[in-house]
C-alpha cells in the first residue's frame, strides 16, 4: 500500500464508511429485539412478512423480465468501479489516474460516489470482479429500497395496508425499474435514506442507546452514498421533530430536555463522539465542495422548459433561482408523465394516488405525517430543481427523480387505502379497522 499526501483524504474517506457500517450492523443487532417489538406490536405476522417479500419478488421479476442490464452515466459508471478496484485492492477511495497493476500513485474523488464504491467493492469481494457482478449489486440495493419503503411506511402510518400499498407502488416505479442496474450513486442514497429513516423512527419509539446508536450510524453512512445526503442531515432531524410528541413546539421542548439528561450519560457522549469521528470525513469533503466545488456548471445551457420558445440559459451558479425557474415546468411536467415519449416515465395513476393521498391525510387528521413527508419530499425537489443539472430532460438526470419515489410512493399507499377505507364506508366491508 503506497500512502501518499494527495491520498490521505480518501484513506480517511475509507475508514469513515467502513466505520459508519460496522456501527449500523452492531447498532441493528444490539437493537433486534425493540425492532422484533415494534413490528409485532404493529401486528405483522410471518404471513404478512412474506407477502411484503413478495412483493419485492414482483419487483424482482418485473425487472428480469423487462429491463435490459444496461450503463446509463457514461464515463461515471465505469469510474465509480474502477473507484471500487481501488478501494478494494488499496483501501483508498479515489479513481486512478496513474499506477500499475498492483497499485495507484495519483488519484482523485471524482462526483465523490464513496458509498457506490463501497457496495461494490463488496459485491466485487463476494462474487469477483465481472459486470455482472456490479449490476447484481446496484440490483439488490434496488430491492432492498423497495422492502424498506414498506418499512418506513410501516413505521410511520402504523398500518399495514398502506406499507403494503406504498411498497407495491414502489416495486413498479418505472424510475425504480429503470434505475435498477446502472452503477449511479443515486439507487444507494435511496436504498441507505430509507434505513436512515426507518432506524430514526424506531429509536423515536424505543429512546435505548443501541437504537440511537443505529440511527446516527445510518444516517453517518447515508451521507456517504452521495454527496446529496448530506441534505439529509437537515431532513431527518426536521422529521424526527415533526413526528415526536405533542405539537412541534412541545416535541422540540421535550427533545432539548432529553438531550440535556443524555449529556450526562457517557453511553451517549461515547455514541456521539463515534459519530462525529465517522461522518467528519465527509462532512469535511461537502464543505470544501460547497465552498470551492465547480459541479461541471460552466458553460453548461439549462433548457427553459416553462417558456419553450426562449433559449436555454447559461449556468452561473450551480445552484440558484435561475436554474429553478428554467427547470420548474419539466420536474412538475414528469409527474403529470409529459415525457414518456422520451422514456422519462411516472404512471399518471401513480401521481392521482398521491395527490389523494394527501387530501386523505388532511382528511383523516394524519397532519404531521403528511408534513415530515412533504418535509422529504420539497426539500430533495428544491434542490434538484435548482441545480443546473437537476431537471428530468437534463440528460439522463431524471435518476434524480429517485430520491423523490419514496415519499411519493408512500403517498400514494396512503391514497389507496383512503380510496379503499372510503369505499368500505358504502359497501360496509370495514377496510383497514
């Protein structure tokens, strides 16, 4: 292993992932019985389980069937598993730019997808190095995103109909589909935002320290999968809030006084200090993009897509109202399906259920889980619509569109079962009692 200066960051890149996984992997264990609670007390049966499982095997098979293997992001593809090669072989987290066989002297973070990298370099361990292999990969963290959007929603609705509902919308999400094999670092962030979220809310009903120590392992490796899930530090807390006790001014009383009584414990000061140490790197790595990061703007056109007989603009800033405003009508156009011409695909039907499923929460008085949704939702649609390069006809950037699929797919279990719950009212059937 040759260390060199310019290396150092992505050694450091490596132990802080490396770190953030055994901590979600020990977090979990410790955590297995509140987890086995919380799901018995939610009713759900060995029956019920399997059926979420074969869900996931809808999706499973619809994807074999219908989706040819295939690398969407040239050159990234590639050099996110060259960037796996080299975690694998030497530890360090960069793409090389020149070496030998048996070792890289200069490298370099490109579009930092370290999390990408890491899976992979897993799957390259376990079953070789072959394109298969990356795409059987980027294939089961796929699934693993459509069972874990039945979780969240589990979780967060306390119904099994709707996780049910909202995991079946998932698993046939042409974005979900399509996005399911090529190496972007956009289906992990997905797939590590729903274990994020789903162990925020099973420490927001157990409070143990192994359940608090899996919740901030998770979201530490979150924001390693993408240099996006960093937002999420933002997002969790604010769902977090929304949907702990009382109003939100009574729930963020309540947490102060919590973490007050925490700072006593060394469990807890131990449990951070973890934290901060593993998540450094990257947080580290974000500001430095933030601050000094060009993003590939320059030069580059963003189409206007609200007044189609204007030119593109030009981007000055990566992110800004400019690029909003021009990419404004396309991100709302994909979910009205303006562009399945162009192989840009959300099923109208899917929109309608959670456009209903809004008005169904607001109906049946589920308010602050329509708002920490709608939280998830607006902050991730924001962003991309405001980056230059977040619009749905900005090549193929409509996989950002992934990070939207959960909560509107969740949405859209909640309008089913509205539709369904309120059917059952006429016909006397007692749906989901």
């Amino acid at each position: 292993m040759f260390l060199t200066s310019a290396g150092i960051e992505q050694y450091l890149f490596t132990v802080g992932i490396l770190a953030s996984f055994i901590g979600l992997l020990a977090g979990a264990y410790f955590s297995r019985k509140q987890i086995r609670e919380i799901f018995e007390e939610r009713g759900i049966s060995l029956k019920k389980l399997l059926l979420a499982f074969a869900v996931v095997l809808v999706f499973v098979s619809a994807e074999a069937l219908i989706v040819k293997p295939t690398q969407q992001l040239f050159f990234d593809d590639s050099i996110y598993q060259d960037m796996a090669l080299n975690m694998l072989h030497m530890g360090q987290s960069w793409m090389c730019i020149y070496g030998n066989l048996s070792s890289c002297i200069i490298g370099s973070t490109f579009h930092e997808p370290i999390g990408t990298a890491f899976l992979l370099a897993m799957g390259f361990a376990a079953f070789g190095v072959s394109r298969s292999t990356t795409y059987g990969t980027t294939f089961f963290i796929a699934a693993v995103s459509v069972f874990m959007t039945f979780v969240v929603a589990l979780l967060l609705s306390k119904k099994y109909e709707v996780a049910i509902l909202s995991e079946f919308i998932m698993a046939l999400s042409p974005v979900v589909l399509i996005w399911a094999y090529p190496t972007t670092s956009d289906m992990p962030m997905l797939a590590f935002s729903l274990i994020a979220i789903a162990m925020m809310l099973v420490f927001l009903e157990k409070r143990s320290m192994p359940t608090l120590f899996a919740a901030l392992m998770a979201l530490s490796l979150l924001t390693y999968m993408k240099i996006d899930g960093v937002v999420y530090l933002i997002v969790i807390p604010l769902f977090y809030v929304i949907v702990s006790d009382g109003s939100i001014r009574q729930s963020i009383t309540n947490n102060l006084r919590r973490i007050g009584e925490y700072w006593l414990d060394t469990r807890f000061l131990l449990i951070t200090l973890v934290f901060v140490l593993a998540i450094a790197p990257e947080i580290g790595f974000a500001a430095n993009e933030l601050v000094f990061g060009s993003f590939g703007y320059q030069g580059a056109y963003v189409q206007q897509t609200c007044i189609v007989n204007l030119p593109g603009v030009v981007a000055s800033k990566p992110i800004d109202l400019q690029n909003f405003e021009a990419n404004l009508c396309s991100n709302i156009g994909y979910w009205l399906n303006s562009y399945a011409g162009v192989d840009i695909i959300q099923p109208l039907a899917f929109t309608a259920f959670a456009i209903i499923g809004v008005a169904f929460m607001l109906a049946a008085g589920y308010r602050r889980q329509l708002l920490a949704i709608a939280v998830w939702f607006g902050l991730f649609f924001v962003l991309y619509t405001s980056f230059y390069a977040g619009g749905v006809l900005y090549g193929v950037d409509w996989r950002f569109m992934l990070s939207l699929a959960a909560p509107a797919a969740i949405l859209g279990g909640y309008g089913i079962y509205g539709i369904a719950k309120t059917a059952s009212m006429f016909l006397g059937e007692g749906f989901g009692r």
